[in-house]
RNA sequence: GGAGAGAUGGCUGAGCGGUUGAAAGCACCGGUCUUGAAAACCGGCAAGGUGGCAACACCUUCCAGAGUUCGAAUCUCUGUCUCUCCGCCA
C-alpha cells in the first residue's frame, strides 16, 4: 500500500517509477479523488465540533436542572448533515483505498529497467557447469527410472500437477528440509517457526496477496485460503503491532507446505515435478527498520546461497528488472539453479525487499525514540524444497541412472551415499 | 457440540450515558542523587487523521459492524475472537 501523502507531494515522481511498472499517470486521478475525500472530511469535522461544544452545554444546562430543549433542537438539525457527510466519505475513502491497494510498490532505484524476465540482469554466479561423459537426464527420468516418483498415481489420487514421491526420494525431500533447517537456524541466525497454512483474507492482504491475485490461490471453503507460501504467515507474524526497535531485525524460518492453482501457467511446465499445486518450502522473513531492509537483502541472499553452496550446485543469481518483479517488491533477487537435465537455469529462489509496502497493508510498526515507522519487511525462499530435490538429481545423476547423496545430506542418511 | 464469562493504551487493570482519551500499577524515556549501577524521588509517555508556515486547534479511535441518544468505553442487536466447565477427539 502507498503512503498517500508521498504521492500528494510528490505526484510526478510518483507517476516516473510507478510507470517502470507498466501503469501510467495514476497520481493526478489519486490526488483528485484524496481531495475530494479530504474536503468532505473537513466540512464534517466542522460539524460535529460543533455538535460535540453544543452537547457538552446540554449536559452542564441539565446538571444544573435547567430546560435544554432549544439546544437540543438546534443540535438535532445536524444529525442529517452528519450522517450525509459520513456515508461521501465513507465513499471517497473506499473509492481511494480500492485504487491504492492495487499499485505496486514502487522499484528501488537501484534496479534494471525493462518490460520481462530478458532485461534481468546477472548480479553473481556461483561455481560452474558441472561436465558430464555420458547424456544427462531430465529429473523425472531419473525418479520414474528408479522408480521412486510416480504422477500417474498422484493425478489418480489429485489429478495434474501433483507427484507421489516414494521410499529414498521421499527421504530426500525430508533430508533436504531437515539440513535448510538446521543450517537457517544454527548458523544463519533465524529462528524457526512452526504457523498455520490456512490463512484468513486479511493476512493475505498484508503480504498483497489479495485483492488482486485471488486467482493463484486456493480456497479452503469457508474464509480460509490455503497459504501459497510461508511468507504469508510468516510476515504477518508482525501485523498489527508497534514492535520495540531492539527487537529488530527479527528473522524467521520455517518449513511449509505451498499451494499455488498455477491459474495462469496452463501448458508450461506440465512434465516432472518442476511447477505442482503442492510443493514444499523452506522459507526465510526479516523484519526490520528501514536503515537496515537494504543490507538484509544481501544478508538474505546469502543465507539461501548457502544451502546451494553447501550441496555444491552451480548456481547464478539474477536481479529482477523492474517489469518482472513481483507486486510487494521493491527490489528482487532470483536464485537460478543449474539443471544439467534441462540444460538451462531455473528458479530456485526469490529474495526480495518489499520496503515498507507490506507493512503499511497490515499496519505494522516499530518504535523508534519515541516515534513509530512502519517496518521494513523481506521474504526469500531458502530454497524451494522441491526445486532443489531436483537440482540434486539432476546435477548427482550417475552414468548408471542412479544419484550421488551430496556430502551434506549423508548425516540423514545414516551414511548412505547413493540413491538406487 | 452444550453451558457460562469476557474483549479498555506496550503490558496488567479501574471505569455512574455528560471536561474520561480514559484512574492505578508495570514497562519505557528524561532528570536529581551515585565513582558507576541499583534503589528512591521528580517529570514525560496511545494511535490515526484534518486544518495551519508554525505555535496550535479540531476530528476519530476503548474487538468489529449496525442501532438507540442532543451526547456511548458505558445501553441494544449482529459478528469475530479469548477464557472456564461439560461432552467428543488426533
């Protein structure tokens, strides 16, 4: 959401960055409607200034038993006016905040410009290609040959889009949570959160969620939607609230299922397990002062890193270009993973800065010298445990059609080293 | 699911329909004292908004929404949530 008041002074700038956005000269229509809603608000204020004087002399003229009946007429003739001047505004103010709460945030200065995912730049990239002497395979070659991944069973059970894991491969997606985890709360410093995955409108409407994206969610039939990611939980973990600023920066973990309808996504990565309805996710939330949210992203950042560099797996990061970020963001990162199976790099994780943009949807502050600001709020996935499941087979594949256990995972496979 | 109780500022907790934006305590901030700290004492301390260059003035907010009233934290209705007891249950 928008601080109204920065657009009010600062219309053309305002209008500058929200166009690297795709929408065009939103403020003059903004301010109008703001205006309209600021004179009402002024006459009624008036108004009942005037009411509340009159009533007070109404109480002092009856505690002395006195006659107030002309006073109360003369006050009763405003009631009118009040409730006519209530219901303009009340108008004016949805009329605003429908507006409002469908911008996106603004883009950081300090991103690309451009309209898709080609004008993305790279900002680092880790390791290399691995080589291969034989033909590598896709990642559901690889389970189905083992027989350890099954999608005709799930689609029995949940139709398109869902898989059925089994046996290593179902320990695998247990051993790669376990070790984000562990390495997120041991050494990265966030503490691990166990939260709800059916949400209500209002919590996804601080993350931005809602209004506009109802679409890719799932429903759970009464007002509960399914969580799409941790994020959701997690970041209004903090709403509603005025945080004490030695609390900052808070950060937080945790290991979710995901559900996603993919409404828009017909007919693109329909085979394997790469874009399912359900998957599972570890998922990593700062909060902080505003000082701090830019630094945090790095430091974010890193702490996903870390888990693909712990499993050894050639990497690359991206940094989002201001047409292909996401609503709430003002600045993201995209880890891209490399599959040797798919020849190509593939999303593996998102880290981004979201300003103060949530927390002024959920109304959440911290206290600072006696002064309140909105929060700063960060998400990152740390990684998608899915993706990294298949980041794995495809970049441990052996000749044999078998996978390499990586290094880091043995200790959750009672030192077995090679999936069969 | 049945019966009852409740929802007030960062927290605890008072509050007759009329200077109650709200007592008191805790927490927090500033000061005095102290070598320093603690204690004690003094002072400050809700949020959002409108108007104003500003000092400041005014409006709104006591879970949410509707209502009664000249006037609602206080009365009525609806909803949400919490707690206690009973039943059921992983």
């Amino acid at each position: 959401m928008h601080d109204i008041n920065f657009i009010r002074t600062n219309p053309v700038e305002f209008d500058n960055r929200i166009k690297l956005r795709g929408l065009t000269n939103c403020a003059e229509k903004i301010n109008k409607i703001d205006e309209e809603r600021r004179n009402t608000q002024t006459v009624l204020q008036n108004i009942l200034a005037e009411r509340n004087i009159l009533s007070k002399k109404i109480g002092e003229i009856k505690s002395k038993k006195k006659d107030a009946t002309v006073i109360i007429k003369k006050v009763e003739k405003l009631k009118d006016q009040i409730s006519s001047l209530k219901e303009l505004e009340k108008i004016k103010e949805d009329e605003l905040s429908a507006i409002l709460c469908r911008i996106p945030n603004l883009p950081s200065k300090d991103v690309p410009v451009g309209d898709n995912e080609k004008n993305n730049t790279q900002y680092k990239i880790w390791g290399d290609k691995p080589k291969f002497t034989f033909k590598t395979k896709r990642h559901f070659e690889i389970g189905e040959n083992l027989n350890l991944m099954d999608f005709d069973l799930a689609s029995k059970l949940s139709g398109s889009r869902f898989v059925v894991l089994q046996g290593m491969l179902a320990k695998l997606e247990r051993a790669i949570s376990q070790f984000m985890l562990d390495k997120h709360t041991i050494e990265n410093g966030y503490t691990e959160m166990n939260v709800p995955y059916l949400v209500k409108d209002d919590a996804l409407f601080g993350t931005g969620n809602l209004p506009k994206f109802g679409e890719d969610l799932f429903t759970a039939g009464d007002s509960h939607w399914l969580i799409p990611t941790a994020e959701v939980p997690l970041t209004n973990l903090v709403r509603e609230q005025i945080i004490n600023e030695k609390e900052l920066p808070m950060r937080v973990t945790s290991y979710t299922p995901c559900f996603r309808s993919e409404a828009g996504a017909a007919g693109k990565d329909t085979r394997g397990m790469l874009r399912q309805h359900q998957f599972t996710k570890v998922e990593l939330v700062s909060i902080t002062t505003p000082e701090d949210s830019k630094q945090e992203l790095e430091r974010m950042l890193s702490s996903a890193e870390s888990i693909l560099q712990d499993l050894n797996i050639h990497y690359r990061v991206m940094t989002l270009c201001t047409g292909d970020m996401g609503f709430a963001a003002n600045k993201t990162y995209d880890i891209e993973v490399w599959l040797p199976g798919e020849n190509a790099y593939r999303e593996i994780s998102s880290c981004s800065n979201c300003g103060d943009f949530q927390a002024r949807r959920m109304n959440a502050k911290y206290k600072n010298e006696n002064k309140n600001d909105f929060v700063h709020t960060l998400n990152g996935s740390g990684l998608a445990v899915g993706r990294t499941l298949i980041a794995i087979l495809e970049n441990y594949q052996t000749a044999d059609g078998n996978v390499e256990i990586p290094k880091v995972l043995q200790k959750y496979f009672n030192g077995q080293t090679t999936i069969t």
